[in-house]
C-alpha cells in the first residue's frame, strides 16, 4: 500500500468530495490520470523536469500548459502543486485522488455489457451486502467470462461467473474420489 503525506491526502480528500458532489468526479477522475500517464510515461519531459540547466520558472510554466487544458476543477486542485516548493508532491496529490477513487469503485466484469438498471441493481445489491456505499459503477467486458458477473472493488472480489462456478463443481467433484 501506498503511503501519502497527510497534507496530501486531506486535500485529494477534500477535492474528491467536492467534485463528486459538482458531479464532475468521472471528468476530474478522466484528466488526473491521463496527466499521471503523461507525466509517468514520457521519459523527455520527466528528463526535463529534472534538467538543471532548465529554470524552475520555465519548468513551472510547462507544468501550467500542461494542464491549461483541463476542466477548471482539475487546474484548480493542481494549481498548488504547480509552485517551485509543493512540484515534488504533483504525482502524489494526483495518485492520492485516483487512491480515493479507486477505494469507491465498484467494477462489474461481464461476458456482455450491462444495461444501466442491471448494474444499479447490482451496485445496490453489493453495497447492501457489504455496507458500503461506492461512488462509481463500470462495466467492462471480458469475453472470457461466459456467464455471470465478476464484481471487484480495490478490497473486495466476488466471482459469480459460470466458469467459477464450474471450477468449484469440478474440485468438489474430484475430492469425493469420483471420475470423470
């Protein structure tokens, strides 16, 4: 598990309850990653930020371009981070939010996708059962699942899918001794 800085994780804290309820958390959730991608998976601009030749100005200045381009909730949360003595903690304000998110995500792995009623009933059937409330629902499909549904959270993965089931049967079939 990943450790934050406790000033780190009360800001993504404070920011992901205040765009889940503007209702702008799938957006706000969308941007930070795909800026935590393009900061973690370009070697040039890691290299640069890390140029001694090249001013902290003109590297805060490519930070704030970086990100002119998202929602003004998203620039808004980055804006501290985009100053000469907070810089080092942008990947750690930005994973400490996706933490958050992912710690309220409920994901239902399918053969086929799900209509919206199947999956509130789902979501509402799980969180029932686990009394907890989760903020974001997703369907992926995975062909590979036949049948069923599989539901994962960051702590949690209940497997209903048919292959699973016929796994279980399979193993209770051959502890009895019997053949097949």
């Amino acid at each position: 598990m990943v450790k934050f800085h406790k000033e780190v994780v009360k800001a993504a804290s404070h920011f992901y309850g205040q765009v889940k309820y503007d209702g702008t958390l799938k957006t706000v959730t969308e941007e930070l990653q795909e800026v935590l991608d393009g900061i973690q998976n370009t070697a040039r601009f890691r290299q640069l930020m890390h140029l001694e030749q090249v001013s902290v100005e003109e590297k805060m200045a490519l930070l704030q371009e970086a990100v002119s381009n998202l929602s003004q909730s998203t620039q808004d949360y980055l804006k501290s981070y985009l100053h000469p003595d907070k810089s080092a903690y942008l990947i750690e304000a930005i994973e400490a939010f996706l933490d958050i998110y992912s710690a309220n995500r409920l994901e239902m792995i399918s053969a086929v996708p799900l209509t919206e009623e199947q999956m509130n009933r789902i979501a509402e059937a799980f969180q029932k059962k686990m009394r907890k409330e989760y903020d974001s629902f997703v369907n992926t499909v995975d062909s590979s699942v036949i049948g069923g549904v599989k539901l994962k959270t960051k702590e949690y993965l209940l497997d209903g899918t048919l292959l699973y089931k016929l796994e279980q049967f399979k193993k209770k079939i051959s502890q009895t001794g019997l053949k097949g």
